[in-house]
C-alpha cells in the first residue's frame, strides 16, 4: 500500500499579524495524496497563509502530528526538519527570484549541488529532463534577465521540481502575472506534478480564477472545508 506523501493530524496553530489580526488554525486532520493537487482558498488572513507554511514545514504549529513519508516531523530537532524540509519539499515563491547571473539551466541545477549533491553530468542530463518536461529548453543558455515572466516562472518552477522532491508548496501563484498568464501558468503546474507524481498545495494570487485544481480546500478561522 503506498504511504501518503503528508499527513497532518489535530493540527492547531495561532499567528498574530503586523495590521494586528490574527489567524487560527484549529484542529486540522487530512491525508495530501500524491499526484494531487491541492488549492488552499479564502479570505486574506484567513488562515490560508498560516496553513501553507505549517504544511510546508516553514511554522511551527502549537499541538498535533505532522508526517512527511511515514516520519513524524513535527517532534524533529529543527536541524533534521530542515533536512527534511530540503530533501522532501520544493518551494515555488510569489515572486521567481532567480539568479540573475546565472543562465535558464544554471538556476534550474542549483538544488541539485545544494540538496541533492549529485555529480556535474548527472545533474545536467536532470536539468536537460525538466527544461524539455516545462518547454523552456530553447531558452536554457540564456541569462535570467532577458527571460519574459512566463519564462521567469517557469525557470523558478523547474529549480523548485529538479532535486525530484514529493511536495510541492507554491505561495500565491500568478502574483507576477497577467491573468491568462496566471491560469496558464497554473495548468502547466497540475500538469508537471501529474507526471511527476508530485503532492502540490497552492495559493493563489487574489485576482487569479483557475478552476482546475483537483481538490479545493477553503481555510477560514471557522474551520477548513473540502470542495
């Protein structure tokens, strides 16, 4: 039987925010599944953002269970979490923030030194794999700053996938794009993780309107809810 990639149990978490509102997140249980992706919705500081950085690893919740891969995390010392945190997740951020020295490939391999520490041919045979796999090979030798926003994000979609880790967390999706752009952008990344198999848990920028996430799970202060 396979192992769910991540699996939260009773999980509370409290965070005051600078405008001096609070977000809450009370006692949330739920299996992600893998190949799934999964759109976390509702109001600004509704918990949404909490509740992405708690399954991300990024914020400690007060009580309940975090499991990554049969290993409960949430008892881990914050050195083994951060490896954990390395090797499992990939982070997709609201802005691409790439390297501006480095080509298309270049900030794409990056983890693949960092995290994963593989040799130099494999990691370009790797890169070369996920260049094809989001249709940016044509632009893999050119600098990361004559690249357009969708080349941009893309690049910073394929370093976040390129170490093969089994979730991904992607913050505010669409932020720097056009609305086509954005809900484009959004379907190459369900695409990506079918294929890869990967357990995607996303926000969305306010003005996006994509509908195809395969599960929605709407975060209030009252409670989370699947649609």
């Amino acid at each position: 039987m396979a192992i769910d990639p991540l699996i939260v149990r009773n999980l509370h978490a409290l965070r005051e925010n600078e405008g001096g509102g609070v977000e809450m997140i009370q006692q949330f249980s739920y299996r992600f599944q893998r190949g799934v992706f999964y759109q976390l919705a509702g109001p600004d500081f509704g918990g949404k953002s909490l509740m992405l950085q708690l399954l991300g690893l990024l914020y400690p919740a007060k009580s309940g269970e975090i499991i990554v891969d049969d290993l409960l995390v949430s008892e881990l010392e914050i050195r083994a979490l951060g490896d954990t945190r390395n090797r499992k997740y990939g982070f997709l951020f609201s802005a691409p923030f790439l390297l501006p020295a480095f080509t298309v490939l270049e900030n794409i391999a990056t983890p693949l030194f960092k995290i994963a520490r593989v040799e130099p041919l494999e990691a370009k045979i790797v890169t070369e794999e996920i260049l094809e796999m989001l249709g940016i090979s044509e632009v893999a030798n050119a600098a990361a700053t004559n690249l357009n926003r969708m080349q941009e994000n893309l690049t910073a979609l394929g370093r976040a996938i390129v170490h093969q880790p089994n979730i991904l967390i992607a913050e505010e999706v669409g932020n720097n794009l056009g609305a086509e752009e954005a809900e484009t952008f959004l379907s190459i990344l369900r695409r990506t993780g079918q294929e890869l198999g990967l357990t995607i848990i996303a926000t969305s920028a306010e003005d996006v309107r994509w509908k195809q996430a395969d599960v929605c799970l709407r975060v209030a202060p009252t409670g989370t809810e699947k649609t």
